[in-house]
C-alpha cells in the first residue's frame, strides 16, 4: 500500500495547479544538446524582460521534471515579481525525457549525472546571453544544485535557493527500503557494489529502486543511489561551497523531516541563510508556496 500511495502521489506531482494560483500555462519549450542526448528546459520569460537581465535555473526532485506542479507555479510567481526562469528537466538517462520518470523503463541514470546537465544548461544560457544567474533546487534537486555550487560552479552564478532539499543520515537507505518494500538492500547493495568493482557497472538488476516497484536498473545506478555517501546530505555539502545560498526548511515536512535540525551545522557559515516556512508540506502546496517565493526573490535581490 505504501508503494502505491508513493506512486498515485508522483503522478499527481506532473498535474498543473490550479486554484490559488488559476489554471498554469506553459513556458516556451528549449533544447539543448549534451552527450549524445537532447535536454529539455521550458523558459519563463517576465512581462518586457530580456534574458541579458538574468535567470534563475530550476532542478526538480526525484524521478519528476520541470513542469511538474512546484516548478510551474514557482515560475509564475517568479515571472510576476519580475524574474526570468528556466526549469530543467534532467534526462535521468532519457532522450528528450519529459513528465514523470516511467517505472517501467530500466534505470541507467545516476545521482551525479545532474551536475554535469546543470553546468551544461549554465552554459547555454551563458550563449543566450545571460549576464546574472542564480540557481534553485527542490528535494534531490537541492542536494544535485549543492554538488554543482561545490563542484562546477560557473562564476556568473551570484545566488542558490534550496526548497527542503534532500538530507541524508547513516543507514537511511537500508531502513527506507525496508519499510517500503519489506526486503533487506544489504544484499542488493553489496551485489551492485560488486559488479561495479568487476566492471560491470551495466549489469541489469531486477529489483525495486527509488520509487519504482518490481524495475530494472544498473549496478551502477544501484550504487549510486543507495551507497553511504556523507554528500546525500545537503547541508554536509553547502559546507564545500562559497557562493550565497538560502535553505528554504519546509515546516511541516514529513519527506525530509530533520533539514533544520541537520543545518544546525550551516547557518553560522557566512554565506549561507536559512528560513523556515511553517506549516508547508514538502512541496509546498497552497498559499505557502507564495511565502518560498517571496523568500527567494528577496535573497536573489534582482528586483
């Protein structure tokens, strides 16, 4: 039952929302082509703005896209205050991969492919003439745009937001997915870890991964979504980057529900802020969304 619930909630991720924020229209549809593959993004351009005055790049969560619920209206409430925005969909190993990653179809992708495809879009929007840029992330996203700060970062990039991004703790993994699908990953995990020390990295599992029931993925994909790693931790990683980041703590989020406990380690760290909006769920629905962005534009200060 978990499982379904997890997947009837993913879908209802991709759905436009409409209510408080009216019917969601789309943003203009770019590509762009890196490492054999064609990346989609979808452009939010403000009322008699130009790219030269900026614009802020978005990273979905897990398994999603770019125009799933929290980006859209997130981008329209960034257009009306004035900023221009270009919300990414990573290829998750996917040509021209739009809406919900399929369950069905076998996983290649790993954790780490996002900060390639965030400098690459850094990039093309350089091309496109961009002279200011900011970065923002949700959930995995968050922790993908912190490894990208700490790794790659583009030295046009003035400004990051983090919208409850991922946490991470010792031995997480293996208790998560026992409580989701009743079965041990000690043993998966140790098999993928294997294979990729044998080089077989490509091996197909036939295994439950990430919020896929009864999929297929590579031992690498495997590893690199289920290993001990210290930099799952966003807050751990915003400790290798210097550029000014604001961590946005949903206060009522029971998906990463110890992000303002663990940034205990952060916020006396000169470049980094941290706000709380209480009461907001992980995705921020309702009027709290309009609390995040409000936060966001005041940090980013373009306007």
């Amino acid at each position: 039952m978990k499982n379904l619930m997890k997947r009837i909630a993913a879908a209802v991720l991709c759905l436009p929302l409409v209510g408080a924020f009216g019917l969601a229209q789309a943003a203009d549809r770019v590509e762009l082509e890196h490492d054999d593959m064609t990346l989609i993004g979808h452009m939010e351009m403000a009322p008699g703005s130009s790219v030269e005055e900026g614009v802020v790049l978005m990273v979905h969560g897990t398994l999603a896209h770019g125009e799933m619920e929290i980006m859209r209206s997130m981008q329209e409430l960034l257009r009306d205050a004035g900023y221009n925005s270009l919300a990414i969909n990573l290829s998750l190993g996917q040509d021209a991969r739009e809406g919900m990653y399929d369950c069905d179809s076998t996983h290649r992708h790993k954790h780490e492919d996002a900060v390639d495809e965030i400098a690459a879009w850094v990039e093309w929007l350089k091309g496109e003439g961009a002279e200011r840029l900011a970065v923002m992330g949700h959930s995995r996203g968050g922790n993908q745009v912190a490894r990208y700060l700490a790794d790659q970062a583009d030295p046009m990039v003035e400004k990051a937001v983090l919208l409850a991004p991922q946490t991470w703790s010792e031995g997480y993994y293996a208790k998560d997915y026992q409580s989701n699908y009743d079965t041990e990953l000690g043993p998966l995990l140790e098999k993928a870890e294997a294979l990729v020390d044998e080089g077989r990295g490509d091996e197909i599992m036939e295994m439950d991964f990430i919020y896929c029931p009864d999929t297929r993925a590579a031992a690498s994909s495997v590893v690199s979504y289920y290993r001990e790693d210290p930099r799952m931790n966003t807050p751990t990683v915003l400790g290798e980057t210097s550029i000014e980041t604001l961590v946005v703590v949903a206060g009522a989020d029971d998906t990463v529900t110890d992000l303002e406990e663990k940034m205990g380690e952060r916020v006396e760290d000169d470049h980094i802020e941290m706000t709380v909006v209480s009461g907001a769920d992980h995705m921020f629905r309702d009027l709290f969304l309009y609390d995040a962005a409000d936060a966001a534009t005041a940090f980013i200060g373009w306007q």
